[in-house]
C-alpha cells in the first residue's frame, strides 16, 4: 500500500529578516516557482502535485516524462519553474504554462518554454517513510539516487554559511535563501527548523507588480 501524502503535508518555512550562519543549518537558493510534490508509485504512476493540491501533469508533460523514466518509487519535495530558476519573466511564463492545458496548445509550450524541476528533498524512498529521519539523511539518499538532467535538477546547500549564502543569492538576483537545521525532521506544516530570508530587492520588484511566486515555501 502506498504512504499516502499530500500538499497539505508540506513542510513550510517561517519568515526571518536577517540571514545568519550556524554549523547546525544547511543554506540553499530560494527559487521563485511553483512549490511541487513529486510521486512516483507503482498503484498510481508519475503525479505532479501543487501546494493548493491541484495535479500539473496535464500542463507539464516534459516533466513527468522525466520523472516516469526513473527506476523505483518515491516522492520528492521540490519546486517547478521554466525558463530559468528566476526572475520576473520566468515566474510569468510559469504562470502561462500552468494555464496551458489543451491537447493542441501543451506541444507548442513545451518547445517554447520547457520546464524543469529543482529537486530539495526525498520524503519517501521505495515505500519507506523517510519524514522521520533527519534531513541530512534525506538529503544524502536523494542525492545517491539522483541523476542531474535537462529536467530534473538536485538543489545543492552550503553548511553553515548562511550570510554569504545570502549575499550570493543577492548578487545573483534571487528570491532569497532557505536556511534547514541538519537534524530537523519533515514535520507538516510551518516550522522554526525551515528559515526563510527574502532579499528585500527581490521583493521590492514583486510588489510593484512583476510577479514573485506566494505558492514557495
């Protein structure tokens, strides 16, 4: 029987001002997409999940192709994007593409805009629960089973060093980063042990009207 989860079990990130830096936290890139749920199970095949729980397989096909030709089951958290893991005009044709659902039109998307999925956690590995388990654990076992392609990319993080993190995430325009404890669970819900620090720029350009995604963690 498959271990049943869903977008309301999604881990959430609490809102921090400032960035800091500490052994005991891993620091990734806040990309600004859809938040998504990967399953892939034998009972049910290849599911892409969104954080309101709507199914994205119809509008991104690339990416379950993707995601069914891998071996074994599993279920990934993750965030989609297009075009790039930034930026305005991404998060727009993200937008578009998950609009984008007839038979006739999805082709055409597809080769204009392709998708591709950034890969940051493992919560189920061949029918074994992994959410117990401390998250650089997870991290280890989707990294070992993990394949980089066109489509299908692993989220890398930095160990300790969140402020630099920071500043590189400035420096390079995006969203802002996710600060993880390294012991931390995956627990439904918000959680101190999930960080997020938003770069203020970032945000300034969002709420004059250009688009950053309210659906990440």
């Amino acid at each position: 029987m498959p271990i049943l989860i869903d977008s309301r079990d999604l881990m959430l990130a609490t809102l921090r001002r400032r960035a800091f830096s500490d052994k005991d936290w891993l620091f990734q890139w806040k990309y600004d997409g859809y938040r998504c749920l990967v399953k892939k199970q034998r009972e049910r095949g290849v599911e892409l999940v969104s954080r309101e729980g709507k199914s994205l397989n119809r509008s991104f096909p690339e990416v379950v192709a993707a995601v069914a030709a891998l071996p074994g089951d599993f279920v990934w958290d993750s965030e989609l994007a297009v075009g790039g893991a930034r930026g305005e005009e991404a998060f727009a044709q993200l937008q578009q593409r998950a609009r984008t659902n007839s038979p006739k039109s999805v082709p055409a998307a597809v080769r204009r805009c392709p998708a591709r999925i950034f890969v940051f956690d493992m919560l189920v590995s061949e029918g074994v629960d992994l959410r117990g388990k401390p998250l650089v654990e997870r991290k280890e076992m989707l990294r070992d089973s993990f394949e980089d392609t066109s489509t299908l990319v692993y989220v890398t993080d930095v160990e300790g060093v969140g402020e630099l993190a920071f500043e590189q995430a400035q420096l390079h325009d995006f969203e802002g980063i996710v600060a993880k404890r390294k012991a931390s669970t995956y627990v439904r819900g918000r959680s101190l042990n999930w960080i997020k620090v938003k770069n203020g720029s970032y945000t300034r350009r969002a709420a004059l009207g250009f688009g950053a995604s309210a659906k990440g963690g």
